[in-house]
C-alpha cells in the first residue's frame, strides 16, 4: 500500500507557483542590472557625447570611434560566421550520414563554445595578427569575434533545420524538386526565425566581448576608416575606463550605450522575424 503525502492537485499548485517564482526572478534579475546601468549611465549620455572622439584618453569627449568600430566587428563577425554556421547545420542535417563525422563535428563545435575568450584573444594575435600580418586591425577583431560566434549559430540552426517537419520535405520532392531546391526554397524559409535566433546570441556575445578583442583590435581612439585600421569596440572601451580609472562617468555612460545597442538589435530582429513567421502562416 502506497501513501500520498501530498494530493496530486496540492503538488500541481506548488510546483506552479515554484516555475511562476523562478521566471519572475529571472524577468527582476534582468531589470535590476539593466536598470542600475541605465540609471548610472544616462545622465553622461547626450548628442555631444555618442557624436564626438574621446578627449583625453576618455576623460572627456564622447565615443563616436567605439560604436562605429563595435558596428564594424560585429558585422563583420556576423558576415562570416553566419553562412558557415548554417552551412554546417545543413550539412549536418540534410546530408551527413558518417556517424563519426557528425560526432566529431558535433565536438567540435561544443568544444569550441567552451574556450574562454581570453584563448581566443590570444589565438587570434598570434595566428591573425602576427602570422598571417593582418596586424591589429578591424579585421582581425571580426575574424576573432567570428569564430567565438560560430558554433552557438551553428548549434541553434542545426536545432532549427531538424525541427522543419520532415513533410514539407517529402512534399517538396514529391512535386519533382531536386535535393538543394527542396533545402533552398523549403527547409531554409521554415528554419529562419530559429536561425536568426542563433545569429542574435552569436552576435550579442560578439558584441559584448572585450576579452577577446582587446589582443587584436589595437585599442585606438581614433575613428576607423576601413577593416584595416584599428580600432576600439564598446565593451573594451569601457574595461579600460572602469580598470585604469579614467572615467567612471563615461564608464557607466559607454555602459548605458552598449546596452542600449543590444536592446535595440534584440527588438528589431525578433519584430521583423515575428512578421516574417506571420507572413509564412499566412496571417
């Protein structure tokens, strides 16, 4: 004989209230931090100060050179890791059939969103920067920033292709379609707000990272012109204002900016991969 300690219907209300509990700390834990940062942040920020250089090693001035040069490796990143994390997902999905391929492949990527950032800095300055002589430069902060990218686009569109049902594929066929027109015209359209899911966390860690890009960028203060000159992202703008004590104030503010950036790519891509998802439904 087996007894209840406690009624189905009692554990129902509990664990209910328990999940309720853990999502509405996670929404404050996310709104204490964004507030904190908006609130210290703000006050610096003004027309002068996202439209002007830094004066004075940042104790002044504003930082038009470090959003332009976090636009810059963020797209860059973005630009390459995005057809080769896909690529990949395809591969993966649609044609490969050695075991031990997908395995090693599916390693490798799990492995490579493992590294700290630091190891891919150091990685990147001497592998892009010294051996292959692209210097400190935009390019090789977007080539870095690439490859920290990679296997978290890679994973999440590898999820979003297996997860197109397998009957759009066979009506596809079944309509004289070949292999690729079938991935090109059905699978990849259905996959797409999964996969621009995994490009906005790719590019959200890209555009984040300071660690990574403080080897290879240069950390110049002066505005980048083209992928070759050096530059200043954001987030290692603001690690060298809070560490060296330059500035606390534009700190918070450069803080408050990146924050901002993030908000607003966040928003607008998953507003424009809503409308996308309604369009496909017809609605």
């Amino acid at each position: 004989m087996s007894f209840r300690i406690i009624s189905p219907k009692t554990s129902q209300k509990i664990m209910t209230g328990i999940f309720w509990a853990s999502g509405i700390v996670t929404v404050l834990i996310l709104l204490i931090i964004i507030g904190y940062i908006l609130m210290k942040g703000l006050p610096a920020v003004n027309l002068e100060f996202l439209l002007s250089e830094p004066v004075d090693s940042g104790r002044a001035g504003g930082i038009a050179p470090m959003i332009v040069s976090s636009l810059y490796v963020t797209l860059l990143a973005g630009i390459i890791a995005t057809p080769l994390g896909v690529g990949a997902a395809v591969y993966m999905t649609e044609y490969a059939t050695e075991e031990r391929i997908v395995k090693l492949i599916k390693f490798g990527a799990e492995t490579l969103a493992s590294i700290p950032s630091i190891v891919f800095g150091l990685f990147g300055l001497s592998f892009f920067v010294v051996f292959l002589g692209l210097g400190w430069s935009i390019l090789s902060g977007g080539l870095v920033l690439a490859l920290m990218a990679l296997p978290t686009i890679f994973q999440v569109a590898q999820v979003s292709v297996e997860t197109v049902p397998q009957s759009y594929r066979e009506g596809s066929l079944a309509l004289g379609a070949t292999k690729w027109e079938t991935i090109y015209r059905v699978v990849i359209p259905a996959a797409i707000p999964g996969i621009t899911t995994g490009v906005i966390l790719g590019m959200a860690r890209a555009i984040s990272e300071a660690a990574a890009v403080m080897f290879v960028v240069g950390s110049a203060l002066s505005m980048p012109v083209s992928i070759f000159d050096p530059g200043r992202p954001l987030p290692l703008h603001l690690y060298v204002l809070a560490t060296e004590g330059i500035s606390l104030k534009n700190a918070y503010g450069t803080a408050a900016v990146l924050v901002i950036i993030v908000l607003l790519i966040t928003v607008l891509t998953n507003t424009l991969v809503d409308r996308y998802r309604r369009k496909m439904m017809g609605r």
